[in-house]
C-alpha cells in the first residue's frame, strides 16, 4: 500500500504512511540481519570450540517471532500479502473496487478479533509467565504480537478508508 499521489508534492498522510513503512522495513532488515550474524556466530562456536552461548537459540526464537510477524505488517503494508484473486483481473474497476472494499472489511474485523486476542493472551501472561530470557519477564518478548497485529489492523483500515475515497471519487478510467 505504497501510497503516491499524481502531484509532485504527496500529501502529509502518504508521506507519513510511507515513513511509517520504511521504519518496518528497517526494522525488519535488522532484525534479520542480526539472526544471521548470530546463527553464524554460534555455529563457528560450536565448530570450533564444540560448545556455544546458551542465549544464542532462545533469542533466535524470539528474533524468528518478531522479523516474522513484522514481515507479515509489512506485507500488509504493501499489499503482498497472501491473496486468491481468480476472478479480479475480469472485472471492471468499480465493482474491482468493491471486491476490494469486502475484503478489507472481512481482514478488519478478523484483525479486531485477532488484536483483542494478543492484548487477552498478554494480560494472561503478564499475570502468570515468569521471566525468560536475559531475566526480562517473558511477556516483553510477546510484546510483538498486540504491536503486530494492531499495525496490520491499521493498515488493513486504512485501506479501507483509501477504498472507501476512491469508490466516492467517480468513474475513471481503468488503469492497466
């Protein structure tokens, strides 16, 4: 969802929302290129010295969690995410529109649901979990997934509201 305006100034809301999806991808980039660099990091240990650093794997995992739901905001973002479209390149743009617009609706309310469930699942472990990793309490690592969904929930609804303005905008013509 890489917004551009036809002008050649974009509007304060694209160029926010841009900045918002250039932080993501960022931040996903360091993310993965800090597994790779620890992965490759304990494998030499563990070639070399048969042994490794026991904080290596567990904060693998956690990094595995977050690049992964942070890719999964930003292919959201950038409208790549998982899709079945058989029938959408036949239609015309209105009622591709429309198509569009039921969609984004159904992936809102899921997301509503989803996002309730994560701030339900860190309550819980804020009240029960102990602490992990480099004695931090376990529910900073989860962090991610209120975060994660609640970013695709804004994106998914954005969507819809920029779905919603050009479905108001009138007849264009079709753009191939």
């Amino acid at each position: 969802m890489e917004l551009t305006d036809t002008d050649a100034s974009p509007s304060l809301t694209n160029r926010i929302l841009n900045g918002i999806i250039k932080c993501e991808e960022v931040l996903v980039s360091l993310l993965l290129t800090a597994m790779i660099l620890l992965a490759c990091y304990q494998i030499g240990l563990r070639w070399f010295t048969s042994g490794g650093l026991p904080w290596i794997d567990p904060l693998l995992r956690y990094l595995v969690l977050w690049s992964g739901l942070l890719g999964a905001v930003l292919a959201t973002a950038k409208d790549n995410h998982i899709a079945l479209d058989a029938i959408g390149y036949l239609l015309q743009r209105k009622l591709k529109l429309w198509v569009h617009l039921l969609t984004d609706g159904f992936c809102v309310i899921v997301s509503v649901f989803l996002f309730r469930a994560t701030l339900l699942f860190l309550s819980s472990e804020i009240e029960y979990g102990g602490s992990s990793l480099f004695g931090l309490d376990s529910w900073l690592w989860f962090l991610i997934f209120p975060i994660a969904f609640g970013m695709i929930l804004l994106h998914f609804s954005i969507d819809a509201v920029t779905t919603v303005w050009s479905l108001l905008q009138g007849p264009q013509p079709d753009k191939q």
